[in-house]
C-alpha cells in the first residue's frame, strides 16, 4: 500500500483532479432543465405565416405612407400656385399655359425651368460663338442647328474668329406658353451682357469690341413632347429683339 501511495503517484492523483474540475466549470453540468439553445436567426414574416398554415396576409398600405404622399401633392400645388403668381401675375394666358403643363407633366416646375433655360443660354451662346457643334447639336433642333451651322461654316471659310466672354444674365422672362395635349411651347425673353469681337484672318477687328460690355436682347422658345421619356427641352426658334 505504501508502494502504490508513493509520492509520484499522488502528484498524478492531483493533476486529475484539478484537470476535472477545471474541465467541469468550462463546460458545465447538465440536468435535463437547461434553457434550450439560443437560435442565430429568428424565423422571418414568411417562415410564421408557412408555420401557422401558409396563411400569409400582406399588410395593407401604411396611413402614415398616404398622408405622406398627399401633404407632399399638397406642397407641390402651393409651390406651382407661389410661383406662378410670382412669375406670371401680369400675364394670364402665361398663367394658365403654365398650369396646364404642370398638370401633364408633374416634374414642371416654372423656377426651375427657368433655371434650365438660363443655363442653356450661356451654354447655346458660347457655343455659338466658339463653333462648339457638339454642343448646338444637343441644345437645338434640328432646323435651328441648321441656321447657327451655316453661320460658324461661313465664318471658318473667311477665316474669322471670335473673342467672345459671357458677362451675365440680369434679365429674363416668360413671354409666351402654350400647350396642345401633347407639345409644350415655352417663348422667353433674355437680356443678356456679353463681350464680343469678330476678327478677320489677319487679326484684325471686323465687328465687337473685345474691351465693352453690350447688352443684347432675344427672344427664345424652347419646346418639348410632354409623353417623351426624354426630359430635355429644345430650342426651336431664336429671334433677335431691338
């Protein structure tokens, strides 16, 4: 017996032990009332409805979602009704032009075309000036490109160039509008400062003044297919104003 109990064997009886109780607190004791497992994921909408018969009910459109909508055709009508009145109050026909396009296409809105139509003028008129056709080309239709390409042809066969600088834009309005189901015509009275010079082959100054700001009116109308998916307005007609 005191063979067996000898100290070599004790230490061993000692690591056992320590080992098993430390493997018993790591990985617990179980007593048949243990909480199930926690799942990863919960079961979706779909997996209950599958579960409670296939019974599945696709919830009906939120109230809050349709007053959303609602209070935002709201603002929008004020919005259309505020500038309206600011942009046509004097001009009737404008008025009611303006409306009815509004209400065929639901992306109209009078300051922002207005903001467009700005924004072409300088683009057209630079274009113009620097014989940029690419640029005409997707601006103008298609008899107006005609018009301006015949001009910047003439002038590269005389050799011209043009000094051109487009100082701003105090000026502009809605003259005329007009709408037949289908077409959108928008007419727009520009007032524009520019800088302008033409120069011959040679350098020398054959119109313009590369040192002078001029102010020049014109009269645009720029026209669109309300039903076309193509959201760009074209400009179908230029007329110089004294």
């Amino acid at each position: 017996m005191s063979d067996f109990l000898d100290i070599p064997t004790l230490i061993a009886i000692g690591v056992i032990i320590v080992v098993f109780l430390r493997m018993r607190s790591i990985l617990g004791t179980r007593t048949g009332s243990e909480r199930p497992p926690v799942p990863r994921a919960r079961p979706s909408n779909a997996d209950r409805a599958t579960d409670a018969g296939d019974d599945m009910v696709v919830a009906p459109r939120p109230q809050a979602q349709d007053d959303a909508d609602s209070l935002g055709d709201e603002r929008r009508r004020r919005k259309l009704e505020a500038e309206i009145e600011q942009l046509a109050a004097t001009k009737p026909e404008v008025a009611a032009g303006l409306t009815a396009i509004a209400a065929a296409d639901p992306a109209f809105m009078p300051k922002s075309f207005l903001e467009g139509a700005k924004a072409a003028y300088e683009m057209i008129v630079t274009a113009f000036a620097g014989g940029d056709r690419k640029t005409l080309k997707t601006l103008l239709d298609k008899e107006v490109y005609d018009g301006f390409e015949q001009v910047i042809s003439e002038r590269e066969s005389a050799g011209q160039a043009v000094d051109f600088t487009f100082v701003g834009l105090p000026g502009i309005e809605f003259s005329e509008v007009e709408f037949d189901k289908k077409t959108a015509s928008i007419t727009l009275n520009y007032r524009a400062e520019i800088v302008s010079a033409t120069r011959d082959a040679s350098g020398a100054l054959i119109e313009g003044n590369a040192d002078q700001v001029v102010t020049i009116k014109d009269e645009w109308t720029f026209a669109r297919n309300v039903k076309s998916r193509d959201p760009n307005w074209k400009l179908v007609a230029t007329h110089q104003l004294d």
